[in-house]
C-alpha cells in the first residue's frame, strides 16, 4: 500500500482516505494529483467523492511547514450516473489555513470532464481513474512488521510465480489540478513549495475534523501499518508539529531496523539522519522543473516514480527490491492532460 485505508478513520470511509499524492511539471504548468476512494476498500464502501467533505491541496511557500496557499476542492451529491457538481477555490496567506475562510472560487463544474478556468491555462479533471501506484504485498507487509517490531526485513520467498501488485485492476478517484507556473509564483513569491493533500468532513457543530493527511509516500505504510494510534496521530498532526511530534519515534525504528540489519555503521545517527529527512512530511518541489523522487533527492513525484521502492531502501539504508516496475500498472499515465488514465 501508499497509504490505501492507512487508519481507522479512513477506513471508515474510503472516499476520504488519500492514498496518494504527485507534484510534477505539466504541459502547461505545475500539476497536483490526490488519489483518493480506492476499489481496496471494497466492493461495498461508498464511491465518488464526499459531499460533506473538502478535499485541499495545502502548500507551503515560506519553509514553516504551515501552509499560506490552499486549493479547496468540494462536491455535491451525485446524480443517477454518477457524476458529482464540484467547485475549486483558493486560499491564500493565513487564509489558507483556516477552516472558516471561504476564499475565491476559480472554477465549477461536473465530475469526469475537462474544465479550464477564465484563463485557460488553469485546468481541472476529477473522476474514476486507474491506479498509478503499484506495490508486492508480501514486501510491503513485511518492511511494515519489521519497523513495528524492530526486527530485520523477511520478505517471503517467491513461489515462483509473477509477482502481482497489490493494486492491479484496481481503480481510485483521482482529482487532478493544472496551475500555470506563472499564476503559482504569483501566489507563492518562490520556485521552491513543500505541498500536502488533507481531507476534511464537516461536523455537526459546524466545523471540520481532519481525517486523512498525505505528503511524503509510504510514510504510514512503513512506520504505521501495524500501528493504529500512530497512522491516527500521522493523519491529524499539522505538518509545523511534525518534528515535534514524530522525531524520536521515527528515529527509534529505524534505527532498531537497521541494527539488525548492519545496514549503518551508526544506526542511531543514522535513524536520526532518516528522520530529519522525511520530517515535516510535506513533499518538496521546485516549481517549472522535472519531478524527481529518488533516494537521493525528492523533488515532487511523478504518477511512474517507483516511490515504494525508494522509500524502502531509504528506511533500511539498503537496496529494498519490490522486484515490480510501472509496467506493474494495468492503465499506465500519460504526458498529456489529465495525466491519468481516466475509467471507461
């Protein structure tokens, strides 16, 4: 998994639950891709998007992990075939961080269409598309024991047969946002961003509760998956308290990891080194240049970045094979808007 249903609270309703998240460059500018309500939930979870809900792509432009520039997706009740009214507005400064702000609305529309704003150059696809992510279930679940129990990573032994991502055949509702690089400096004042993607349901007493938050991938998967109140504390911790918050836990298991492993020389320094790496957990990019999401560098992330692996290898200081590539993907990503592969 990414972070397919990585916590009670998503699994409760998978149409909040974000399993993924990509910042990359577009044909016309910068693009932001949140994944959400994937078919792992089953067959009998609700589908579509949340009507009481707000979906919002959170960045960051000044290095304090508190987000001064928020695009805030929401939708109405679906009609007979499925599709759902949807609008998009933007926040902006302090605005963009509190819930009671309402910002300025830059689009409206229909699920499972193109839409473009006033400009052209802003570009909207929301609906049912194929999953980009792949993943081998017995690697993941065993990268996600051993940083639970502080123990090496047994992957079982292949039978032989080709390995199937966990996600083959599956599909996800996709929400996919085109900003020109142009309009997003104008915003941001800086090239360099750090986004995340939040989910939010509307409460009864008029407010919103967090329920799923998503930067860097496989951050739950790796130190959660096995962890409830941890993947719960992950999801409703603001990324400014993340150091804070999650610093020594996260130093903690990769460092018992890679004891075991004899992967570091220092394995406290270097759980310490891993954390500072992927804390806040807000996914760096450098606005108009390619997505790069590698061990040695994340520069945002692309629908074919192998982002499991990367982040396997970079917890046990190791070459982690998932032994799976993008040709894993049964509806593979394009360079052409909407980027993903929308479902027939």
């Amino acid at each position: 998994m990414s972070h397919h249903l990585d916590s009670p609270a998503a699994r409760a309703d998978a149409r909040l639950n974000i399993s993924d998240l990509y910042v990359f460059r577009g044909e016309r500018g910068t693009v932001f891709v949140m994944d959400v309500c994937s078919d792992s939930a089953g067959t009998d979870a609700p589908k579509g998007f949340h009507p009481d809900a707000r979906y919002e792509f959170k960045i960051d432009s000044t290095g304090d992990a508190t987000e001064d520039l928020a695009y805030r997706f929401t939708f109405g009740a679906p009609d007979p075939d499925g599709a759902q009214p949807l609008e998009l507005r933007r926040l902006v400064g302090a605005d963009a961080a509190d819930d009671a702000k309402e910002g300025v609305v830059l689009l409206t529309g229909t699920t499972g269409r193109a839409l473009s704003g006033a400009d052209q150059d802003l570009r909207v696809w929301t609906g049912r598309a194929g999953d980009p992510f792949w993943m081998n279930p017995g690697v993941v679940e065993a990268v996600g024991q051993a940083f639970q129990h502080g123990t090496d990573v047994d992957v079982p032994a292949q039978d032989g047969a080709p390995v199937k991502s966990l996600f083959s055949g599956q599909k996800v509702r996709s929400i996919v946002l085109e900003v020109s690089d142009a309009d997003l400096m104008s915003a941001t004042g800086t090239r360099d961003i750090g986004g995340w993607g939040v989910t939010a349901l509307a409460t009864d007493a008029g407010g919103w509760h967090r329920i799923n938050r998503c930067g860097l991938p496989m951050i739950s998967p790796i130190f959660a998956q096995f962890d409830e109140e941890l993947a719960e504390l992950l999801n409703q911790t603001p990324p400014a308290a993340d150091i804070d918050t999650f610093t020594d836990e996260i130093s903690k298991r990769v460092a018992a990891v890679v004891g075991v492993r004899n992967t570091a020389s220092d394995p406290h320094a270097y759980g310490q080194e891993v954390a500072d790496r992927v804390l806040p957990n807000i996914l760096p990019y450098t606005i108009g240049t390619s997505a790069v999401f590698g061990f040695a560098e994340f520069n945002g992330r692309s629908l074919n970045d192998n982002a499991g692996e990367v982040m396997f290898s970079l917890a046990t200081d190791s070459a982690l094979s998932i032994d799976l590539t993008k040709d894993a993907v049964d509806a593979p990503a394009t360079s052409s808007f909407p980027y993903v592969a929308p479902a027939v």
